[in-house]
C-alpha cells in the first residue's frame, strides 16, 4: 500500500480526481494537516510540505503541480465529496467553518463520564447528517462512570436511527467494533468537546501514542485543547481518522437538510395540522400540540427543533437574496421560512 493508500486514495476518489482535472502532468494529493502558512501533505511518493492553499482544509484532495521537484505548487482543489461545517463563532458576518473535508463517517464524541449535552448532540447529529456522510455516535470513557447502563440508553434514545458504540481507550472496550465501522479506504472525523477523550481514542485505534493528550478538570468535566490542529492518521487496516480540536459551540451552517432528516417524526406531523399555516401554538386542530400533550413528541426535543430552525432561518435572512436564490430553496423550505418571518413579526409586534 503507497502513502497516496495509507491517506484514503480509493478508485473512487482516483474517478472523481481524474474527471476534474484531466491534465496528466498533475498528481494527486491529500491534506494531512494544515498550519499557519503551510499544509502537509500525502503525495504518491511520500509527505511533502508545501505553501498553504486558501481553499485547501484537511481531508482535500488537490492538484500539485510536481514540475519543479524541488518546489511543488498545489494548483487546485478537488471539489469535496463530502464536507462538515458549522458558522464560524462570533461571526457577524456569517460565514462557514469547514471542520472536516471528504469523510465518510462522523463520529459524534460523548463522554460518559459528565452530563450529556442534548443540545450539543442533536446540533452535531444534524451538521453530521447534513453533510453526506454517515454520523456514528461514539461514547467514551465508559471505565469512568457508574451511569453506564443509565447514559447509554439516553443516548441511543436521542440517537435515533443512528448507530451507537462505547468504547474505553483505557480498557480497550469497543475499539474492534469501531474500527470495523470504518472500511479499507474509508476516512472517520471525531468531533466532540475539548476533554471528550478523542485523542486518547485515536492513540488507542492506533495502538501507539500519534496525539498529545491532557488532563480533565474534575469540577466541570473540560480538558484542555491537546489537539491544536486538524489531522488525518492511518489507521490499522487501511481506514483513516481525523482527529480534531475540541469544539466548544455548534452553530448550524445552511444545515436545512440534516434538519429535516433529524427531526422527520416531527416534521411529519405538521401534516396532520388543520390548518396548513398553523404555527403550532394555540391554535386548534394542532398536531405537534396535540403529540406534545399526549407525550408522543417529548418537550425538550420539539424546543430543539424550533431553536435550531430558527437559527437557520435567521442565517438564510441574513444573507444575500442572489445567494438564496442560487441554493434553491424548495417549497416547503419557502413556506417554513413564511411561517418563521410571521411568527416573528407577531412576537415583535409594536402595539
């Protein structure tokens, strides 16, 4: 197996390159990791650094230009086939983040050993879901809590259809079925908060110690941010992982997509509704009201819902209507969005 292999190089990403960038002069190559003015790269015949490309995160394919061996060029970027993003924080500007480019699975990282965050978990599972590729919920540190049967069964509950594993770096629990989730090929991001045990994780899939790993503060669970940088590893097998930093926040990026697949048992109801505006308040004939007084639709998971759409719906106005336009919103996004704009003007009403 050639480095180009070791990084995730399948014929399928062979196919994808070739088709977008038919001059044979240039190779491929993967960013393993990106730093301030520079990217490490994969190349077919071994890792090179070259000067940063602005379009260029880890987990890209690009174009390099190998003319003058001595000082190779990345010329391009193959469009992502997968990407993860979230909008950056504190950006009045609302722009995306790119937290992982061209992954097959996102591993959504839980530690057991402090209180599970809902809102966290259903924000990442919708960026997850949003982004093309498989989301995996992976709880660690299951050696530390004595809420083991309690924390799993929450979980798998919010989880929904998405797969659940529980691992423990420390007693090597669960590592065999996760790395068989990840096949020959295939590229795995964990993503979770700073402390959650990703790195640890990742020298445990490894089997020797790749990434720096830090203490937790025992008063609110943190860690601090051991991984500075994004950065793929092989792993044993032929999969590739990508550990990352620890995220301290999660606001959603033009995740509409990942919205309505996280939440379909909700958004299947406003059918039910008798009136094809209702806002789902005090309305009559409301079917969201009238699951959420029967217990069908929990509380919590219909206020998460609405915060989030909210939040998007907030982005899409805050951006340009040529934009809009070009992403096409269809129907019922427009009449989500109606619904949202008229919901806000009543709250805001002046008298």
């Amino acid at each position: 197996m050639n480095i180009l292999q070791q990084y995730g190089y399948t014929q399928r990403v062979s196919a994808h390159f070739t088709s977008h960038f038919p001059d044979t002069d240039l190779n491929p190559a993967r960013v393993i990791r990106v730093d301030r003015g520079r990217i490490r790269l994969a190349a077919e015949h071994g890792i090179l650094i070259v000067a940063a490309h602005q379009d260029a995160t880890t987990g890209d394919w690009v174009a390099l230009d190998l003319s003058e061996p001595d000082h190779p060029v990345v010329v391009g970027v193959m469009p992502r086939l997968t990407v993860v993003q979230r909008k950056k924080a504190y950006d009045p500007i609302a722009e995306p983040q790119v937290l992982a480019a061209n992954v097959d699975i996102v591993g959504i990282v839980v530690p057991i050993d402090r209180p599970i965050s809902a809102n966290r978990l259903d924000r990442t599972l919708v960026a997850a879901r949003d982004s093309g590729a498989t989301p995996l919920v992976i709880l660690t540190k299951a050696d530390l809590s004595n809420r083991f049967d309690s924390v799993v069964a929450e979980t798998v509950e919010r989880a929904g259809s998405v797969g659940v594993v529980t691992t423990s770096a420390e007693t090597g629990d669960g590592l065999d079925e996760l790395l068989t989730r990840a096949k020959p090929g295939q590229t795995m991001v964990l993503l979770g908060p700073s402390g959650a045990g990703k790195s640890s994780l990742a020298n445990a899939l490894v089997g020797r110690a790749v990434q720096n790993t830090g203490a937790v503060r025992a008063a609110d669970g943190r860690g601090k941010h051991t991984t500075t940088a994004r950065e793929l590893i092989p792993l044993p097998g032929g999969a590739v992982l990508m550990d990352t930093p620890g995220l301290r926040g999660f606001a959603l990026w033009e995740a509409e997509d990942g919205l309505d697949t996280s939440f379909e048992d909700v958004e299947n109801l406003f059918a039910g509704c008798r009136f094809t505006d209702c806002q789902h308040g005090p309305e009559p004939g409301c079917a969201v009201q009238e699951a959420l007084a029967g217990g069908a639709l929990e509380q919590r998971r219909w206020l998460s819902y609405q915060k989030m759409e909210r939040e998007l719906a907030s982005l899409r106005r805050r951006q340009t209507p040529t934009r809009n336009h070009a992403r096409g919103l269809n129907s019922r996004q427009r009449a989500k969005e109606e619904v949202l704009d008229r919901d806000y003007r009543n709250r805001f009403r002046q008298p």
